[in-house]
C-alpha cells in the first residue's frame, strides 16, 4: 500500500505543470477549529504539525457565537475556556508559534451567528441577554429558536448590530499583528432548522422600519426588493469592517468563505459577486465541499472566471472523498486558482475536536492513512 501511494503522489508531481518564476506561490491554507484546542501546548502543536504538513496559511478560529479565544473588552471568553480566562492568549500564543515557523495567520471569525446550543448561555454578559432585541424575530414575534444544529444569530439589518460587530472586529485588528482577518458566517443564517416552514426572518418592528423607511415598502409588496435590501445590509457590514482593516491593520487581508454556487449564497442574502467587483476582499474561500465530481467541476468552472479579479482560494473537505481525489483536486486549484484551503485540520490530525468528528480508533487510524497519502503533496515531494 505504501508503494502505491508513493508511486501516487510521484506520479501527479510529475504531471503538475511547472509554474512560472513570477506567479505568485499557490495557497496551501487549514481551517482550524474552536474545538481543536484547549491549552497553550495543544495550540503550539497545531501550529507545529500545520508546519510540518506543509501549509503555509492558517485559518485559526477566535471567534464562534459571540464568545472568543482571545483578550475582548466586548465579549466573554468562550464557554470552551469556562467563561474564564485560561492563563494564556490562544490567538496571541498562536501568532508566535506561526511566527516561528514563518505561516502566515488569519484570525478565522463567525461574524453573525450569536449562540449555538439548546438553551441560552449561562454568561450573562453575553450578547444574548444584554441585547436580546438585536436576534431574529418572525412577524409574530417569536425569536428564533434555540437549537445544537444550527447558530441563533444577530440581525445585521439594524445599523446597532453593524456597528457592534465593526466594534468588536476592530478591537481584534487592533490588538494583534495578524496576516488576515477571515469572515465566516458572513450571511443569513436561514435554513432548517433556523426557519420553521412559514417563518421569514427578519421581521421585527425595527427592521421593517428600516425598510419602509428606505424603499417605501412592506417585505410583501416586492419579495426581490426585500431580498435584495437584505443583501445589501450585509454588503453595509462588509463594508463597514474592510474600512476599519484599512484604517487599523491595512496589512492584513480580508477574505470571506462563501457559498460554493451564486444562487445558493444569494438564497442567504450573501452577495460575493458584489464584494468582488467592489474590491472589498483580498480573497475569497468558496466552500466547494461536494464528493460529486460533476458538481465539483462545474462550481470550479464558475470560479474560475473571477480568478483574474480576485484570488480565489477553493475550499475543500478532506473527510468527503478518498485521498487520491483529494490530491487531483489540490492540484487543479493550485493551477487553475489561487490555491486551496482544506476544511479542516482533526481531518488530518487526532485533537481534542469531537464536536464536529468523533475521536475512535478508527478515526485516528483513518487519519494517518490520510495523512501518509496526502502530505508528500503539500510537503512538494
């Protein structure tokens, strides 16, 4: 077996086109998770294996419900850490270890989500209880409701919303040296289970204020209208925190992930065909998670066509389709795109994450296999 992949991985070197001196070096970036870490020395590692892997980028989650991994003023620590500071700065001891192994890192943040979980958070200076009127709310009034499968999130129609955010990401600019700022999240959050059949969020006295105010309308009178007003907002918040990255950190990049297909982004209010063509991002993460080749193609196809404007960066899941797959598809993103990154880093490495995977035996079995086809790649061999 061991054979085979060697003989794999040589193979599709071989026939990688040699790039030119002056293209600039495909990205190789990982997704690492909130879960993924606890202490100082778990960070340190994941930095550590990242380098040894063979990425250069790391997109490193501070930021999940309106709680953070690093030193705010506007919002607790995580309920990952206790609500509590753990002794160490995982955002700032993270930048040092990547300093060290010369990556570069993006601070990874859900811009809209608020909470994730059956009940509220039981920090009271959360969000959630200090401006519950800033969630989604239905024409009945009813909140959205609380759930483990998908994010109660803020409203970013309100102008207080925006700016809070703004505030919030502004502060995290402004404090750390980071490479990049990486907005997840950055959308809608309305699918199932968020909506119940029949709701449209949002739909709160204010909100609808905003609207009659701007347009002279009722989300009745025109749905398109009412959509596209709601893309815009958060077009206004893109907007809001690329001047702040210009102003504070202007170094750092701004980039996004974003629906793999246009009408699948639009259906959550998410515009990144306008993002691109005002120049608000560096870069942009399309999500293009599919194991189904023809799907994966065409999504390729469509991006393709905005890598001359904007580098773009394809996102791939590692866990979705076996190891030689994977490898052609990093190829064909580092020839045709800006790169990839790969979603995410427990897909490569046993860690503490078993929020989102599991941690059998098999799995950590399943994983080097992974890892054993899949590095000699990154690493260039």
């Amino acid at each position: 077996m061991k054979l085979v992949v060697a003989w794999l991985c040589c193979l599709l070197s071989a026939c990688a086109p040699a790039a030119s001196a002056s293209d600039p070096a495909p990205t190789r970036a990982v997704w690492i998770t909130r879960w993924d870490y606890l202490t100082r020395e778990d960070v340190e590692r994941i930095v550590s294996d990242c380098a040894e892997a063979g990425f250069d980028t790391l997109l490193f989650q501070v930021r999940g419900n309106a709680t953070v991994f690093y030193r705010s003023s506007f919002e607790p620590w995580a309920e990952q850490l206790g609500w509590r500071d753990p002794g160490f700065d995982p955002l700032a001891t993270a930048l040092a270890a990547a300093r060290r192994h010369g990556l570069a890192l993006h601070a990874w943040v859900n811009v809209v989500p608020a909470w994730w979980g059956p009940g509220p958070p039981e920090e009271r200076a959360h969000v959630v209880h200090t401006h519950p009127e800033w969630l989604w709310f239905d024409g009945n009034g009813r909140r959205q409701d609380y759930s483990e499968r998908f994010y109660v999130s803020l409203n970013p129609c309100l102008p207080e919303v925006r700016e809070y955010l703004v505030a919030v990401l502004s502060e995290l600019l402004e404090d750390y040296a980071v490479d990049g700022l990486h907005l997840d999240y950055i959308r809608f959050p309305n699918e199932p289970p968020a909506v119940r059949p029949g709701q449209d969020f949002p739909r709160d006295v204010r909100t609808l204020e905003l609207y009659r105010a701007a347009s002279g309308r009722a989300p009745g009178d025109d749905m398109k209208a009412w959509d596209a007003w709601r893309a815009e907002q958060v077009t206004e918040l893109v907007r809001a925190v690329a001047t702040a990255r210009d102003r504070l950190r202007p170094t750092a990049e701004l980039s996004a992930a974003v629906g793999p297909e246009a009408e699948a982004a639009l259906s959550h209010h998410q515009d990144w065909r306008r993002w691109i063509t005002e120049g608000l991002l560096e870069r942009v993460f399309p999500m293009n998670y599919t194991a189904d080749d023809e799907r994966f193609d065409a999504r390729m196809r469509v991006w393709s066509a905005h890598a001359a404007d904007l580098p773009v960066v394809m996102g791939l899941r590692v866990g979705s389709i076996e190891p030689a797959r994977l490898i052609e598809r990093m190829r064909r993103c580092e020839r045709s795109l800006g790169g990839f990154g790969v979603f995410m880093y427990s897909d490569f490495f046993d860690c503490r994450n078993t929020v989102i995977d599991a941690q059998p035996p098999e799995r950590s079995r399943e994983r080097a296999a992974c890892r054993a086809a899949v590095l000699p790649h990154l690493r260039g061999s």
